[in-house]
C-alpha cells in the first residue's frame, strides 16, 4: 500500500496570505512548490512575455549572432544539427525557420536513433565537408562531443554549440558554446530545455535586425519542448508554455493543423495533457520508428495534403509504438512472475527481441508498477545487448552502474535514468552486481505519495477551483496540487463508459457535505480493495444506493463538472485508502 505524507513547510503561510492578498490555500500551494517572497509570487501569478530575460544574458549568445550574421552577409553554408526527439525537432524547426528568415543558406541533419546514435557524430561531420558546409550549429546536443567537434574544427569547419545537457568537466572546443549551465553563464533561468536556448538565439537576432515582434510566432514549437523534455514548468519556461499553449490552440501551422486534427482533439482546448501524452509521443513516434526528419517535415511544409499524409503516419507510428509498448510490458512481465526476479530489488530484464527505440519506456512502465529501479535490455542493431534504466529517488542509476563499469561496454546518465551496453554473458553478473550490494530498504521499495494539505470537501467552491486553475500550466516543477480527505461515506457507485472502465461515487462528508468522486484508472482494482474490506453484500448496497457502512479516505483534485448547460463540483480521486 502506497504511503501518504501531508508536505511541511516552516514559512509562514497566513503571513504570506495577508501580505500577497491571496486565499491561504494558493499560499500553501505556492509555498509547498518553493515560492515565498513576492517577486516569486507576483512573477508566478503573473505570468508575461516582457518578464523574459534579455537574451544576450547567456554567454556566447551575441558572439553566435555575430557569427551567424557574417555567415548570412557572406552566403556561407549553414548545416543544423538536431536531435531526434520532440525537444530535438522543435529545436531544429526553429532554428531552420528563424535563419531562412534571415537570408540564410540554411539545412539540416537529423541523426537516425538507431544507426547514428545521439548527437553530432563523425560521418555528419564528414558528409558536411563534402557537401561545401562551412559553419555547424547543433541544438539540443553537442555539449559532450569533444572528440566530434575536434574533427571538425581540424577540418576548418566554425563550430556553433547549442545545447542545455548537464555540462561536462572538459568542454569542446567550438567557437561558441550556448549553454545555460555553463558555470560562467550569467543567464539567470538555468532549466531551458534545447528548443528555449535556440529561441533566445533567434530572440536576439531578430531584434538585431528589426523583426523582434515575429519572434513571439516561435513560442508554440517551444512550448511543445519544453511540456515534453520535461524541465521545471517555472520561471521563464511557465511563461513559454502559457503563452505557447495560446498561440497552439490558433495555430497557423498547418503541419501541427493536421496533426491536432489526425490526433482526434480538434475540437479540444489543447493544454500540457495534450501535448504531453498525444502530440508529442507522435512526433517522438517517428525519431523511434522510422525518422524523425519525417517529423521535422511535417512543420516545414506548407502543403496541406503532404501535413495530412505527414500526421496520418505519425499518428499510425504511435499507436504501433504502443502496441509495441504493452507487448514488451507484457514480455517483461512474464519474466518477473516467472523467474526469480520477482524477488529483486533492482530489476535486470532481458529481452531480446524489444525494440531498443522503446527500452526506455517499458523501464519506466515497470518502475511504475513495482516501485523498483528498473533497467530492459534488448538486442542492438550489432547484436549486442543494450538498453535503459530507470529508477526511483531512492537509488541514483548512474552512480551504481559506475560501481559496475568494468563489466558494461558504454554507460552514461543520471540519478533517474540512464543508457547501457555490455556483452550478453555479462547480463547475470549485472544482476548480481546491482542486487548484492543494495542499500534500499523494503520500506524505500513502498510508494510514496506528497500531498499539498488535507481539505476537507466543505472548501470546495468555484472561486477557489478558478483560483487553483490560475497556477497552470502543471508539470514538472508545479505538479498538480494533490488534496487529502478523510472519512467520506460512500451513498451510492456507478460503473460508467462503454467499458464500464470508470467509476462515479456520490460522497458525503461526516459535516453532511455531498459531492461525486470519478475514478479513471484501474477501476476493478477499486472494486476489489473494497470487497476485500467490506465484502460483497457491501458493494451491492453501494451500487444499489442503499444504507452502507464504507467509508473511504481520498486523494484528489477538485474540478467542475459541466453537461448540457448545467455546471457541478466535483474531485477526481487518484488515490484511496478504505477506514
């Protein structure tokens, strides 16, 4: 059973309350997120485009203009070198866009994921050099690519890095290197993600040259990377993302026209949901499966049969992605229940016949499931075994497969994630290695859920629900505030959908407060907790909505409920304990 903690704060929310003017809950919701003295507050509650940071901030961002601009003026060649997943593809159409704007005599490259690998590499490096390329600029790598971009420079190429990656002891030796985490970068907002880096670049070089008011036309690219690289929705990037939603959902793309429409949410209000889990999996669907140049084109083109060809395959591409997904679930899950593995606390799974492009996300699905660090292997193009990990808070990935380097080929990563290869007949003592040595605790192996503040449903109103909708965007950085309640009597149930796949509960509070709770996911897991606790006569009376002794604490969110004109409050329950 998952563990509940209520977040503790020792600053002084009524004080914060009084001061800012604002309802006590938002105080504690801002404060449990890190945001306490006023200009945090006042730049988080007010989000806008003229608090950016003045882009030429960030070190060798002006020196990159006055690269870039002698090139334009000289008709030097241009080679973009991206990455291929969402952040990498939207860094690359922004940067492509923002030079063919300026005159430039502009192109791109794209590594393959699986023949190329990450980044910039040595046969792009070779290929640019027949083709007459003069300057390269990578966007969303590079920063790591010291023996790569040697080979460049030894062939005279001007090299220009963009990147936002961890920065390593030893950089490159390019001719500009913009990177927010540089140490010497005075930049004040660290957590850009690639295709924000690129956007202060062509910020700047706009101004410079009279267009500063189409740069604001970029911010929809950049939001959709900065939702699905997953950095901190805070600061610069809250602001990018609120803006960049509203410039989403009046898009004049028509690439991401066709691609909303394919996705089936034309008719939706796009928010971070939808970009997150619908439209970015089916650009990262192509960089997986077959190219993310397929992608890139989708943005670039102008012509709206290609884009509705273009989206009906990313969209076809996903859904084999997931297919693929729940079939490697499923293979992986057939090992733990039926081998020793179950009995593991870091789980080694081997499965040959995954494809490497998804090792990471079924990782991340079973790490989900069984709270455990998790690392699939599968078979590479070359035959050798490699594959991802990751983990939970408790155990850094990196640091143990360190203690493992003399048996692994390549590693590399962070605390949560991370990317391997080895030989095959090093799998087992892998698994013993990362097994035998373990601090974790079956306690770290629980669990564990940070709720905002307990609030009883009494609290609930529409004031206050606009109040909680004006801390949007969510995500990383500013989750969605998560509520506790105790002791709710259950009056009545229903089973909803066509799949009977979601379940409506009438709640009434010990004060006599009433309000429906829905439950999304896993609704026969609820119905079996439940039976467990109170047994079948029980449920049967909840169903039939007579008198019932359950009573049930909860996790949730309030929202309102509206159908047909009529307006309801209502929690969405994403956790559940029965008393």
């Amino acid at each position: 059973m998952d563990k509940w903690f209520i977040r503790n704060n020792k600053v002084d929310i009524n004080k914060i309350s009084k001061n800012m003017g604002i309802n006590e809950i938002i105080a504690k919701l801002l404060a449990n997120r890190g945001i306490v003295d006023s200009d945090s507050i006042n730049k988080f509650l007010e989000p806008n485009l003229n608090k950016l940071y003045p882009a030429e901030l960030m070190k060798d961002l002006v020196l990159t203009a006055e690269i870039l601009g002698k090139d334009i003026n000289n008709n030097k060649k241009i080679r973009i070198v991206g990455d291929y997943d969402v952040d990498g593809v939207m860094s690359v159409c922004l940067l492509y866009k923002g030079l063919k704007r300026l005159g430039a005599d502009v192109d791109y490259v794209i590594p393959d994921r699986v023949l190329d690998g990450y980044g910039i590499n040595l046969n792009i490096i070779k290929t640019a050099k027949e083709d007459g390329v003069d300057t390269i600029i990578t966007c969303d790598n590079g920063i790591s690519a010291k023996d790569a971009i040697e080979f460049a420079k030894d062939l005279g190429f001007t090299i220009v890095v963009t990147d936002h990656h961890d920065v390593p002891e030893v950089l490159p030796d390019a001719n500009a290197i913009i990177n927010p985490k540089q140490l010497d970068c005075s930049y004040p907002f660290k957590n850009l993600c690639g295709a924000g880096v690129v956007f202060k670049l062509i910020s700047y070089l706009y101004k410079i040259n009279g267009l500063a008011a189409e740069i604001y036309d970029f911010l929809e690219y950049v939001a959709i990377a900065t939702i699905c690289d997953v950095v901190d929705l805070i600061d610069e990037n809250r602001i990018i993302v609120k803006y960049g939603l509203e410039k989403l959902n009046n898009t004049k793309n028509v690439g991401l026209k066709a691609l909303i429409e394919a996705c089936g949410i034309l008719d939706k209000k796009i928010d971070v949901y939808h970009v997150g889990f619908i439209i970015g999996p089916s650009i990262n669907a192509s960089g997986r499966l077959d190219s993310a140049l397929l992608a890139l084109q989708l943005f670039l083109t102008e012509d709206s049969q290609l884009a509705k060809e273009i989206a009906i395959d990313l969209r076809d591409l996903n859904e084999e992605r997931k297919k693929m997904t729940l079939d490697g679930i499923d293979k992986a899950e057939y090992q733990i229940k039926n081998s020793t593995l179950k009995d593991d606390k870091v789980l080694v799974i081997y499965e040959p016949k995954i494809h490497e492009s998804i090792a990471g996300i079924i990782a991340g699905r079973i790490k989900e499931r069984y709270n455990k660090p998790t690392i699939i292997l599968t078979n590479g193009k070359d035959g050798q075994p490699k594959g991802s990990g990751r983990s939970i808070e408790e155990f850094n990935m990196y640091e143990e497969l360190t203690k493992c380097k003399d048996i692994l080929d390549k590693y590399g990563g962070h605390p949560m994630a991370a990317g391997l290869s080895l030989n095959v007949e090093n799998i087992e003592e892998l698994k013993r290695l990362l097994n035998d040595n373990i601090s974790l605790t079956e306690d770290d192996l629980i669990p564990k859920i940070y709720i905002d503040m307990e609030l009883p449903i009494e609290y609930i109103n529409y004031k206050l629900i606009d109040d909680i909708n004006g801390l949007e965007p969510f995500g990383k950085g500013n989750s969605k505030p998560i509520f506790g309640c105790k002791k709710l009597r259950i009056t009545k149930g229903y089973l909803l959908g066509a799949n009977k796949n979601v379940i409506k509960l009438n709640l009434l509070s010990p004060k006599g407060r009433r309000i429906d709770g829905l439950i999304f996911s896993e609704v026969e897991k609820f119905i079996e907790a439940m039976t467990d606790k109170y047994g079948e006569d029980q449920l049967e009376n909840m169903y039939r909505g007579i008198e019932n002794d359950v009573l049930v604490d909860i996790l949730y969110y309030p929202s309102i409920n509206e159908y047909k004109g009529n307006r309801s409050l209502q929690v969405i329950i994403n956790n559940y304990r029965f008393n």
